[in-house]
C-alpha cells in the first residue's frame, strides 16, 4: 500500500520524464514502511 503521510524520501533521485518535467522519486522513511514515493518539482 502506498504511504499516505508526509514524510521525508530515502533513496532520492531527480529524474527527468519524457515530457521534459523533473521529479523526485523514492522510498518512505518510516520504520517498517518500504512504500515508494514519487513528486513532480517542475
């Protein structure tokens, strides 16, 4: 299940997306939560 809570993402990366906008990709913080996280920055 995808984390619904605001935290802070381990493991992040900035990728570019075939349209040419930037995001931020990876796991959820939390102790014993492995979700992925992913947010378009622009």
């Amino acid at each position: 299940m995808k984390c619904k809570n605001t935290v802070l993402v381990r493991s992040a990366k900035k990728i570019v997306m075939s349209n040419g906008r930037t995001r931020i990709s990876g796991t959820c913080s939390r102790e014993n939560c492995d979700g992925k996280l992913s947010k378009i920055i622009s």
